[in-house]
C-alpha cells in the first residue's frame, strides 16, 4: 500500500517539508487508475520557529478534492469527503483512500498524457469549513491498464559476422590445433582431419 504523508501549515496554507521544516514542497502528479493511494494529511499550525504545533483531529475533520478552479462552477475530477482520525496526540492525521480511478479522470484525460488540476483540502471545524491548501498539480495518464494490448517482442537481429562465428559453414576447416567440439550430455568429443586425410575422434570428457 502506497502511503502519501502531507504536511499542511494550515496558518500559511501551504505543504510543507515536515513538521520541523517550512519549506514549500510540490505534490507529486497523481496517475490515473491508481487505487491504493492511502493520504495521511497533518494539519500544522504556529511555527515555532523550530517546529509546528499539530492541529488535534478532535471536533475537526477534512475534505479533500481534485477539480477545476472556475467561478461558482463546481467540478470534482475525484474526491475524498470520508477520513479516519488517526495517531496519537503527538502526531494526530487524517487518513483516507484517495481514488484516481474515476470517470472524471479518464474524462478529463481524453487522449492527453497529463492535464492540470487543482488539489483542494478544506479544515471543517464545528462544520466551518476552511480552505488550508489549494495546488495545482498534475494528472497523468497511466500506460498501463486495463485493455491495454501486450506489444509483440520483435526478434533481435544477428549480424553476418556473428552468423560466421556462431555456425558451421558448408566448407569447415578442423585440424588437430582447432578440432570442431561435439557434446552430447557429458559426453564430448573433439573431431578432425588429420594431415593424411583420416578422419579423427578423441573423446575429452
């Protein structure tokens, strides 16, 4: 199971590094079809200057959604409203499945290889919602799925001088310094004409 842990200050409204860190860091891009991306969101709050104060998951809960940024229009490419409270109280989150295979997705795809989408997560405290972090993040498209056809392996080509080095030729020269080697299981055998012209076997093994 794939576990992506983000850190929200929710003071700032950005993702941060860690608990111990300010720095702003990018989501990586989301795939379609992928099921088993588990989220592990921390809410974070009053930098102390060394670290954040967690937010406890206690009369607070979250809702995260990728979607489009467009007036009053609402459209979710997918969404995760369900969240477990997890942890204990040094290291309170939420937890959820976020799932990446949905027809908003495949549809918003279409035939690109990735697209651009918002990553919302909202704090509902008392039911008050808000906002602590809106990203633009990319979406891109899976190569493998289901339906995909398996490409046929084209054969690798043998040049001539391989061929040469490999095989027998029609006219072989085998003397008693380069005799031609035969096995047969742990049975081999060297041949060869010899200077005379009679044909030659010795058994190696």
């Amino acid at each position: 199971m794939a576990v992506q842990n983000l850190y929200i200050d929710i003071d700032a409204a950005k993702l941060v590094g860690s608990r111990t860190s300010q720095r702003s860091i990018s989501l990586p891009p989301f795939t379609q079809g992928d099921s088993g991306l588990t989220q592990r969101v921390r809410l974070l709050k009053d930098w102390s200057g060394t670290q954040y104060a967690s937010v406890p998951t206690e009369g607070a809960t979250i809702q995260a959604a990728l979607g489009r940024k467009v007036g009053n229009v609402t459209t979710y490419y997918t969404q995760q409203f369900t969240w477990a409270a997890a942890g204990d109280l040094a290291d309170p989150y939420f937890e959820a499945n976020f799932p990446l295979g949905t027809d908003g997705i495949t549809t918003l795809l279409g035939s690109a290889a990735v697209k651009t989408a918002f990553y919302e997560v909202k704090m509902l405290e008392s039911g008050l919602p808000k906002t602590v972090l809106s990203k633009s993040v990319h979406i891109e498209a899976a190569v493998i799925k289901e339906g995909g056809l398996q490409e046929v392996a084209t054969p690798t080509p043998i040049s001539a001088e391989t061929c040469t080095a490999l095989f027998l030729q029609r006219l072989t020269t085998a003397s008693a310094e380069n005799p031609i080697i035969l096995q047969n299981g742990s049975v081999t055998m060297a041949v060869y004409v010899d200077t005379d012209g009679t044909f030659k076997t010795v058994r190696l093994t």
